[in-house]
C-alpha cells in the first residue's frame, strides 16, 4: 500500500509530468485521427490520391489499415490524459472550481489541437459526401468520445486521500527492474539498447533520403508545386541530425548515469533523460514529418516502423508513473523507517534496531545514495555496443 503518487513528488516534478502528459496525450490523439483521417481519404475515388500519401498503393482498404494502427495510439491517449486528469484533480483537490477549470481546459485544448490537424482535410473541395461526413465524425465525435472516456474514467479527487493498493506482480517488478528496483540497471541497458537499434534503423535511413532528395524545405503550402534546391527555403539537416544527436545521446547517456552512486543522478535523472528522448523519437520526429509532407513516415503502416512511433509514445506514459510510484514509495520507506525508530528508542530496543539491516530501496530512501551502481566497465560496454548500432 502507497500514498498518493502525485502527493510524494515535487511541485517542479508534478509540472514536468503534466506537461509530458498533456503532449503525449494530444500526439496520440491526433495519431489516431489521422490514421482514420488516411484511411478514408484512400477509400474514396475522389481523394485516393491524397490516402496514397500513407498507404501507397496497398489493395487492402485503407480503414482495415486504420483499425489497426489507431486503437493502439487512442488508448495511449486516453491512458496519459486520465493520468493527466487525476493528477490536476488531486493536485487541486481543496479548489474544485480551479481544478474543473484547468481539466476544461486541458480537454479544449486537445480537442482543439487535433482540429487544427484534421480540419484542413475535413475541408478540402475533394472531398465530399460520405468520406466528409466521417471526418466531421472524427472531428466531433472520435477525438471528443476519446476525452470524454477519459474524463468519466478519471479517479476523482478524493483518490489523494485513500492508498493505492499495488498488485503482487506489480510489486515484484518494483522491487527488481522499477526505478528504485535492484535490477534497475539491467533494465535500462536492454530498454534502451533496443531503442536506440529500432530508430536508428528504421529512422536513419529515411532521414537520410529524405534530406538528400529534399535539401531546402518551403512553407507547407508549396509542397507538391514548388521544390527549393539552391535558394529559398529552410535547410532540411537539421531533423536528420536532432535524431542522430538523440541516439549518440541515448547510446552514452546511461554509461555517464547508471554509474553515479547520487540517486539523483542514476535514478530520477535517468528517467529524465530518457522522457525527454522518447519525446525526440516520438513527437519531434512525428510532427516535422507532418509538417514537411511526408505522410508515409509521419504515419507508418508497416510493424517495424509503426513499433518505432509507438515504442516511444507509450514509454513516455510509463515512465510517467514510474517516477510518481518510485517518489511514493521511497516517502513511504522513510516515513516506515522513521516510525520504526522512534518505536526501538520508546521500547529501549536499540540493539536490536542496529543490527537490522535495511533494505537496498531504504537505505536509498535515507541516505540518497545507490548501494549496487552500475560498474564502470560495463557502462563503457554499453556504449560501445550502442554507438556501434548507430553507425
């Protein structure tokens, strides 16, 4: 049993979390809308051409397609802003006017971001008929359906002042792989060694066909009518290097971290650290393909591609609530070491209390300090190992 998560972290952490939240949520939402949004552009005669942008030249229908890529990134939606909305309604328990305003606000917004993605298709003068009442449909109930399951599903605030029961399984793995697990390390080296292989594979190569067939970029308006190779535009390196700099970060970062025996350092910076990456990989990635015009990369449809755009997405979430769970956790070990204490100085038991040795996750707990950090050497290992998938 736990206290509240968001109660045992920081007001600083508590804004970071939000604002992660708050972006994955709206990404996903718009991810999912746009993969209909394709789907039904594809099945119509009259605006195949534009489906064709993400689904080539597939015989399947394009809504097969998008019955299977949206769901997954809806639900991821739906999870971060329930997450999202929990945490303002516990934040802001004692002022349920603010706490009712912010949550408003919070769903306008996504609602009204996923518009400004959509809306440009839903108005195009090609499209007409049935293939323009589902994207209205998209626009004024999917994306809104989505917020509203969030929004009844949401724990109330009153959830800041019961304990939050864990289940067995969920205990075990943190106690061996969670952010204050023994196993922690390990974790991290497989997690992110798999990242770094899937997106530099699968990221790398586009980006760098992508940048050599279009050096200079212009407005989005001038895409398909006017192409900029020698003046005019915006140089187009700079996506592709703000991936490669992500993964040279990613195959270093944990040999530099993991290494640290300050908590903060190879615990809470870690987790940081990677957010902020699968941020890079899933967002930045996601919307300057979009922005750009290139539909087949912004939205893949082929499980390698589409498991780099998820993987990201929804680790974000993850990580998330490993950090509000390791911060509750590690308040509860001191507050349970605390008591213990003051019980043995009460029952003149100081004996025994000495020779008790604590747990490694209470001992970091009081003394803020990683008992088993990761070797040297190994983290060197890791890097090699990493920056070797890179090239």
């Amino acid at each position: 049993i736990q206290p509240d998560r968001q109660g045992s972290c920081s007001p600083a952490t508590r804004v970071a979390l939000g604002v992660l939240r708050f972006f994955v949520a709206v990404m996903a939402s718009v991810i999912s809308a746009d993969y209909i949004v394709f789907g039904v552009l594809y099945d119509s005669e009259e605006s195949r051409w534009i489906g064709a942008m993400v689904f080539g030249a597939v015989d399947a229908p394009g809504l097969l397609f998008a019955a299977f890529q949206a769901p997954p990134f809806a639900m991821v939606a739906v999870v971060a802003l329930r997450d999202l909305l929990r945490q303002v309604a516990t934040t802001y328990a004692t002022a349920p006017c603010r706490k009712r305003a912010i949550q408003a606000a919070v769903a306008v917004l996504m609602w009204l971001m996923t518009v400004v993605v959509v809306g440009p298709f839903a108005t195009n003068p090609g499209v007409r008929g049935s293939a323009a009442a589902l994207l209205l449909g998209i626009l004024f109930v999917w994306t809104p359906g989505l917020i509203a399951y969030a929004w009844a599903t949401a724990p109330l605030s009153t959830a800041a002042d019961r304990p939050i029961v864990r289940s067995r399984v969920a205990l075990l793995y943190d106690k061996y792989f969670g952010l204050n697990g023994k196993y922690f390390g390990l974790k991290v080296q497989a997690s992110q060694l798999l990242s770094v292989v899937l997106q530099a594979w699968t990221r790398l190569p586009l980006l760098g066909a992508f940048v050599s067939v279009h050096p200079l970029l212009g407005p989005f308006t001038d895409l398909g009518r006017v192409e900029y190779y020698d003046e005019g535009g915006s140089p187009s390196a700079p996506i592709f290097w703000t991936i490669f700099a992500a993964l040279v970060v990613n195959a270093l970062y944990p040999a530099v971290l993991l290494v640290q025996r300050d908590a903060f350092w190879s615990r809470r910076a870690v987790a940081v650290v990677d957010a902020a990456l699968d941020l890079v990989y899933s967002a930045v990635f996601f919307f300057a393909m979009l922005t750009n015009g290139v539909f087949a990369a912004a939205l893949p449809i082929w499980p390698l591609a589409t498991l780099s755009l998820f993987y990201p997405t929804v680790h974000v979430v993850f990580v998330c609530r490993a950090i509000e769970a390791a911060a509750a956790d590690l308040a509860a070990r001191a507050r349970r070491a605390g008591a213990l204490k003051a019980a043995s100085a009460v029952r003149w038991n100081t004996t025994t209390a000495r020779q008790r040795k604590s747990s490694v996750r209470t001992s970091m707990a009081l003394t803020g300090r990683v008992e088993d950090a990761l070797p040297l050497w190994k983290g060197v290992r890791f890097a090699a190992v990493a920056l070797g998938a890179v090239a």
